[in-house]
C-alpha cells in the first residue's frame, strides 16, 4: 500500500510536468517573451527536481534493504512538498492566459465596433470642429485635410507630454541640462547663411524653455523619413506602382489602428510594421548613456533591441506619441495631394504665414528683429491651400 501510494505520488507529479509543458506552450499565443522565458524556466527546474527525487527514492529503497516503507513515506512526502508550490505557479500562469485572453477580445470588439460605426455614418462630411476630437475621428468615412490638422495636434499635444516626462526624469537623475541643451544644440546645427550663432546659452537661461530644444531633438528623430511609404523601413514603392489603391489602403488602416490600444496590439503583433517603427525610433532617440543614466540599466533597451516593447510607464508615453505620429503618416498617404511638409531654417527670418513661435511674447506679436533660433516641430502645406505652421524658438538678430 505504501508503495502504490508512492507510485500514484509520482504519477501525480508527471501530470504536473504535463500541464507546465502547456503553460509554456499557452505563452507562445499570444506571444509574450517574459511568460515565455518565466514558464522555460519552470519546466526546466521540475524536471530536475524530478531527477533528484528519482535518485533519492532509489537511495531510499537501497537503505530500507528493498522494502523499508519508511523510506518510502519520505519520499512521497518530499514529493508533495516539491509538486505543491509549483501547482500553485501553474495555476497562477493560467490566470495570466486567460486575462490576456480577455485583452485580445476587447481588442477585437473594439476594432469591430470602430468598422461599424464607421460604414453606418458613410456619407457624413466632417466639420472640423468634429474632427477636433477623438470620437469623431474614430467614425471619419473619408481622409480629409482637416482631419490631418486634428491629428498633427494630437501629435503635437504627445510630443509635450512625452517631453515633460523625459525632462523631469532627466532631472530627477540630476542632469545637467544646460549642457544637455548644449549637446542637442550642437548636434542639430546647420550652416546658415544669416551667420554663426549659438542659441544654447540663451535657453539655458530661460527657466522653462529647455523643453523647447528637447522637443525639437525627438521631433527631428520621428520625423525623418516621414516623406517615405514605410518611413525608409523597406524598399516598398506601393505608393508610386498604384497611387489609388495604396492610398485607399492606408486610410483603411488609420481607421482600423485608430480605435487600437498601442500596447495590447504589440503585445499580439510586436513585430508588424508599427512594432518596427516603434524599434526604431526608441533607439534612434533613447541613447545607450542616456537610458543607463536614467534607469540605472539597458534593460529595456535590450528588450527593444530584441524586438521586444517594454511594460514600463516611459515606454508606454513613447507609445503614445509614436502612434500619433503613425495615423498623421498614414492620413498623409491617404489624401490626394498629399501634405507638403517643410521646416524653418535656423537663423531664417520669423514668418507668420509659415511659422508659429513657441515662446508668447508680450502683447501677443512677435517684435522685430527675431531670427529661427531652431525648429521645433515642422509644417505642412495642405492640398486645400491651408498651412499648418512650423513651430519654432526665436531668439533675437543681434
């Protein structure tokens, strides 16, 4: 009886093993790289676990001259001790799953829902009062150029948060900031024709205005290769091959990536096209020093360069910020023309048609004499005749 009760123990314990393999098989879908590494690990410490159990029965049965039941009680005690935490860890990933099940299902019906909606309302125009908020932009049945300048707000509204949470960090790691700006500064110079100046140290002595020149770094980095189909990610020409089509396939997208929560599609899709764009965008504006000075780390750069997206609040406000700039990209392939973009010169001449300053000067008109410091964000020329303005730090002639 003591052996049959040792045995069924054992029996018991496979069964564990069997149900760890499918853990670790339910972390492949859907794909999530800590569950995955997190049930690995688990399958391989059981088994061991199960090999030194093996070995110390035999030895158990050796010291009680074959038949010792004593030795057979420790075992199967030992057994229980081992299997028992384990099972608790088994049930624990399972309630992982089934909450992840319960995300992609909210994806889903969400995604349905903004299809829905969006061919019960064909035929509506949109004002651009309406297109100023999220809800209506989610029911847009047409691109539009005012539908561009909501969305180029958006990114706008985005790139400070993303900003003031990057700054504040930088100071809470005790950074020099106006050497930071100096750095940026140096970093984005051009050669002008107006003559060689440095707006740095102006800033610098600004309380506030640091953000400005931060800004105009992570704009320059999302920004560039946005006159590409697929921001220079490949070599795709779908745009030139079959205009009509590629633009009736982007603005289907930006309806169907609107409504999207950024972080539950990755968390399904972490290698489609805006996974990439979010690679590589985070490592062209987090530098190496610049993240292990932060967050004590690389970890999470790591984790990106595997092709991974980190859980993180910091990640999570990239996220943000790159999925505004992705709809802007995809409505700018779906209007026909489509948006000209252009950006101030440094050391050009203030512009009020083309240009907007960030810094609010008294009385509310810019004074004579202000020359672009730096661009801030770009702008763009629209196929309606309407401009939505540069954004720029002025800073004066002399």
């Amino acid at each position: 009886m003591e052996m049959e009760m040792a045995m069924r123990e054992v029996f018991d314990a496979v069964s564990a093993m069997k149900k760890a393999y499918v853990s670790l098989q339910e972390a492949h879908s859907p794909w999530d790289q800590e569950k995955l590494k997190t049930a690995d690990v688990a399958v391989v410490g059981e088994l061991r676990k199960l090999g030194v159990l093996r070995e110390r029965f035999r030895r158990s049965r050796t010291a009680g001259g074959g038949g010792g039941g004593g030795g057979v009680v420790m075992t199967a005690s030992t057994l229980r001790e081992v299997v028992a935490p384990y099972e608790a860890a088994v049930e624990e990933l399972k309630r992982e799953v089934k909450s992840r099940e319960v995300e992609i299902q909210n994806l889903k019906e969400k995604l349905n829902g903004v299809v829905n909606i969006s061919h019960s309302k064909k035929g509506k125009s949109l004002s651009r009062r309406k297109v100023g908020c999220s809800s209506q932009a989610q029911v847009a049945v047409a691109p539009a150029p005012e539908l561009f300048e909501a969305t180029m707000s958006q990114v706008r509204e985005a790139l400070k948060s993303f900003t003031s949470l990057l700054l504040s960090l930088m100071r809470g790691a005790h950074w020099d900031i106006a050497a930071a700006v100096r750095s940026i500064e140096a970093a984005t110079a051009t050669a002008i024709t107006a003559g060689s100046f440095s707006t740095s140290s102006i800033i610098a002595t600004q309380n506030g205005n640091a953000k400005y020149a931060l800004q105009s770094y992570i704009s320059r980095k999302l920004f560039q290769g946005f006159d590409h189909e697929t921001f220079y990610m490949d070599g795709s020409l779908s745009s030139l091959l079959n205009p009509d089509q590629h633009r009736r396939d982007c603005f289907a997208r930006y309806r169907d990536f609107k409504a999207m929560d950024p972080t539950e599609l990755l968390g399904i899709l972490p290698t489609c096209q805006f996974g990439k764009f979010c690679n590589a965008k985070y490592l062209a504006i987090v530098h190496p020093k610049m993240e292990e000075s932060l967050f004590g780390d690389l970890e999470q750069r790591r984790h990106v360069v595997d092709g991974g997206h980190p859980r993180s609040e910091f990640y999570g406000e990239f996220l943000g910020l790159a999925k505004a700039v992705w709809l802007l990209h995809l409505l700018a392939f779906s209007l026909d023309p489509a948006p000209s973009q252009f950006e101030a010169s440094r050391g050009a001449e203030f512009h009020p048609g083309y240009m907007e300053s960030v810094v609010k000067f008294a009385g509310g008109r810019v004074p004579s004499g202000q020359v672009v410091g730096f661009p801030v964000s770009p702008g763009f020329k629209l196929g309606n005749g309407s401009v939505i303005k540069a954004r720029v730090y002025l800073v004066n002639r002399n």
